[in-house]
C-alpha cells in the first residue's frame, strides 16, 4: 500500500444491491492496481444512509490531468513530462498486460498527485476495463468522443490499439496544453470529419520526437500504431538520453522549451490563435486550456450517435 492518510469513496447510485459491473471495476483494481501507475483499491464499504456500496480507492490531491496543467502555477518543462507521459503508459501497458482494454482512456481519468520530487501519476476509472475478448453490447459507444478511436465509432469493437490512440489525444493534449476539440461541437459532424482523418492540432513548440509518437499514435490504422509494451521501451530510452546533453532529445528538449517561451511572449500556443488564452497568473508562465464552445463535452457519456453505414473510414 502507497503511504496516505486519505481515500477516496467512489460510489455508485442506486448500489445497494451491488451489480455485476460494480464487481467487475473492483476485480479489475485488484488484478491491476498492484502496479504502481494503476489507482489503487483498498477494498469497499457501505453508506449507512442510503445503503449504496463504494469503493476506497486511493486519494490523489491533484486532481486530474487537465487540472493539474491549467491550474500549474509554474511552467512544466518538457523532461518532466516526457518523464510524465512515461508513468502513464507504464499504466496502460499493465492493463494491457493483464489482458484488458481500459475502453474510457481520457485525461479526467488520469490521477495525479506530489510525492515530493515529482509528480505521480496514476490511470483511474476501470468501470469500463474489460477482458479485450469481453466485448461490450453492440453498437454501444461510451467515452469522451475526442478520444474515442475512429475504428470503434464506426462500429469495431474496442482493442489495445483503440486505447493507445486514446492516449496520442492525450499525449498532443498535455503537451499542446489544449482541450481536443474545444472550439467545436461534439456532435455528429465531429464524428464525421474523426472518421475522414481530422485530429487536433499540435502545438508548434512540441518536440519532434514526441510529434512523430503523437501521430504514430492516433494512426486512423489500428495495426500501425505502437503497442503499450513499445512505447514503453522508447519512452523509458528517452529518459535514459534526456540529461544527456549530446543527445538528440536533449536538443529538442531544449528547443521545446525555448520555442514555449516564444509563443507565450506572442500570446500563442499554436497558430489558431482563436482556441487560445494565455492564463493571467503571478509568474505568467503557462498557457490555459480554453474550451471555447458550450457543446465542448469532456466527461463521458454514452455517445448514441446513429452512425449512417455510408460513411467510410479514412485509412490513408
């Protein structure tokens, strides 16, 4: 058990007869969350009130993700979340590993939490987490559309691979320090253009080595785009070469670094300067996410899109 003197309930209305899909995110911790990257679960309880059953899981002060950048008082260079994006796809490959796809992979459903020198963090919300050959209801689609890959909202089933362009959405999104898809309606028109090969922008103060995994990433092939189990292997490389300073990703990071401090002195994250706000903070040192449309929606939902059949997908 990680050190902590506080817990999270995370309870599920309307439990007190306690259902399959309750079990299921519960066996699910507990298969998993032995890692060090995975939430980890204590076990449950019971609301003497209203009865309904919960889970104690650990507490991250944090926040998630996307808070946790928006709300960073201090800029976060790019070693330090290389080294981030690093934990998080350890996370990913354990699920892998055991044998199961998370199928809800977004940055709300990332942990974070200071353990002092640096920050830890940690994949949460397996509610959805399932064996791969344990396939969800037909034609039922849950998740934050942004994130959802294109095979599965044009009707595949959920795999690994649809997981891993999760996370290209939001590897871009926590580098680029901006929502996917913010300026526009998360509706059925959205779908069309993911489907057709639209995927956010990036951020031109990215480093390429890290541009070139984004895209592999969220590659409209599934068989083209990198296993858990790669990006691990490289991520874990580039750490090893980070402090290096007569490495390549030395450089870059370097340059990242430097051309971040360009775009925030010109008011600019990328080169849509309407999706962007630079924050108003003390050490005015960070840019904002900025959601600048109302149908913007960033917490799952079931997405009950009716997708027409005539709508192909994009693979080149």
């Amino acid at each position: 058990m990680r050190q902590s003197n506080i817990v999270a309930l995370k309870s599920l209305d309307g439990s007190s007869d306690i259902s399959i899909d309750f079990i299921n995110e519960i066996r699910s911790h507990l298969q998993i969350s032995v890692v060090h990257d995975i939430i980890e679960c204590y076990g449950i309880t019971q609301d003497p009130a209203s009865k309904d059953y919960m889970m104690i899981l650990e507490f991250c002060g944090d926040g998630n993700l996307r808070n946790y950048v928006a709300n960073s008082k201090e800029y976060i260079p790019y070693d330090e979340k290389t080294y981030d994006l690093y934990q998080i796809v350890k996370g990913l490959k354990s699920i892998h590993d055991a044998g199961k796809v998370h199928k809800d992979f977004h940055s709300g459903n990332i942990l974070c939490e200071n353990v002092g020198t640096c920050i830890a963090m940690y994949i949460s919300d397996l509610g959805l987490c399932r064996p791969v050959a344990e396939q969800l209801e037909s034609g039922k689609i849950y998740g934050v559309l942004p994130y959802v890959a294109p095979e599965v909202l044009h009707g595949k089933q959920y795999s690994p691979a649809a997981d891993i362009y999760s996370f290209g959405i939001v590897m871009n999104e926590f580098l680029s320090e901006e929502y996917p898809f913010g300026n526009i309606p998360h509706n059925y028109a959205l779908i069309k253009n993911i489907l057709n090969g639209t995927r956010p922008e990036i951020s031109e103060h990215v480093p390429k080595f890290l541009v070139d995994v984004i895209m592999k990433c969220w590659n409209a092939k599934a068989e083209d785009r990198p296993t858990a189990k790669e990006l691990v292997h490289v991520f874990g490389k580039w750490i090893d070469e980070k402090d290096d300073e007569n490495s390549e990703i030395y450089f870059q990071i370097k340059k990242g670094d430097e051309k971040y401090e360009e775009c925030k002195s010109k008011n600019i994250s990328k080169n849509t300067s309407s999706i962007n706000a630079l924050i108003n903070k003390s050490d005015d040192n960070s840019f904002k996410f900025t959601q600048t449309h109302p149908q913007a929606i960033y917490t799952s939902r079931n997405l009950d899109f009716e997708i027409s059949s005539d709508i192909e997908l994009k693979l080149d």
